[in-house]
C-alpha cells in the first residue's frame, strides 16, 4: 500500500534477475541502467527478488546508475532496449512521476 501523496496509486517493478523498470500508475516510471532497490521498512534489510512475502512493508529506493552507464555506448548496453524493455530510458528522478 503506498503511502503520504501516493496513497491510492500503485507502484510495480518488472523483475528477471533483478529489478528493470519500475512502474507508477502503470506508466514507466525508473528504468535500468539506475538501481531499482528494495527494503524491508521494518527492518532496513534489502529484500531480494525471491525473498519478499504478500504483505511485506517495502520501500523502493531508486540509485541513479553511474555517469559511464548513460552515454550512448552505456545505455546501449546496460539499457532498457538491452533486456528486452520497450521503453525509453527513464533516469531516477521524482519529476519522472511529479511532472507529466
């Protein structure tokens, strides 16, 4: 359930060996090559892709990915395109969600 402004709306990751893009509302929201972290809130742990449980309290934790990873050369090999997301990369940034 989120919480606070985004309360009512739904985040989701879209997962293989690792998070890949995040989705807000069902529109892409942070892709890689950024880091797509999760947390458990209670007890600050990160929480791993086969070890989360229903109704866990998670917090989702974007890491911007290094300058390296975002030049043409970067993306085209660590990038969306790369694992197969039909999407523009979408750098780590609370204006991603905030002004559409």
């Amino acid at each position: 359930m989120m919480k606070g402004d985004d309360a009512g709306h739904t985040y989701q990751l879209g997962v293989k060996n690792e998070n890949l893009v995040s989705y807000y509302d069902g529109e892409v929201d942070v892709t890689i090559p950024d880091l797509i972290c999760v947390i458990d809130e209670n007890t600050g742990e990160p929480v791993t892709n086969p070890h989360y449980e229903i109704g866990q309290s998670l917090a989702v934790i974007i890491l911007p990915a290094p300058d390296a990873f975002l030049t043409p050369k970067g993306l085209a090999t660590f990038g969306p395109a790369y694992v197969g997301v039909d999407a523009p990369y979408r750098p780590a940034s609370l204006q991603n969600r905030h002004n559409k």
